[in-house]
C-alpha cells in the first residue's frame, strides 16, 4: 500500500485533497471478499483496486460498472480475460514457474 500511495502522489493525487481511498482487507479469510467488495460498492467508489484471484472475483461479482484494476493473478485465471469492467496485470510467473520445474526435474 505504501508503493501504491507514494506512485499516486507522484502522478498528482493527494490522499484528503483529490483523493480517499478506502481500504478493506479480508485479513487471509477470503469468505470475507464478497461482503468487503460490496461494502465498496454501496458508498459508491469510483474505482477498486483488487490483489489476487479472490478479490478480483469477489469484487466482479458486487459490480459490472465500477471499472476493477487487479494484480496478483495468473494468466490462465479464467477472470482475466472476461473484460468488461476489469484491467490489470495477470502474471505468468505462477504459470511459468511451474513449467520451469517440470523442465528442471
């Protein structure tokens, strides 16, 4: 979150002056997701920015307009490729690590 809040202040946005952003975290329980994402929802947010497969599917499933950016997902993660309302970055890394050890071992 650091990262991603010093990235926003170099490109402008001022957390109290242009910019709130409100965080929700399912602490590893990920049968928390889908009520978190559609907290978001209700307030109304202009944008939710989701890390993982599970968040990116809870917070797709509370909305088909708020646009959704996510990190932190395989390529082949069905999701990822459904476009709509979602943008983001799928890694290879799970997918190519994988190969990777099949070719090692």
């Amino acid at each position: 979150m650091q990262a991603f809040r010093e990235r926003l202040k170099e490109l402008g946005y001022i957390e109290g002056r242009n910019l709130a952003v409100e965080i929700r975290d399912g602490e590893g329980r990920n049968d928390r997701l889908p009520a978190l994402a559609a907290d978001l929802v209700r307030l109304p947010v202009d944008v939710i920015v989701t890390l993982g497969p599970y968040a990116l599917e809870a917070a797709r499933d509370a909305t088909a307009t708020i646009p959704i950016v996510f990190a932190g997902v395989g390529a082949n993660f069905a999701p990822t490729r459904s476009g709509g309302n979602l943008t983001g970055v799928a890694e290879e890394i799970i997918e190519s690590t994988v190969k990777r050890l099949g070719l090692l071992k």
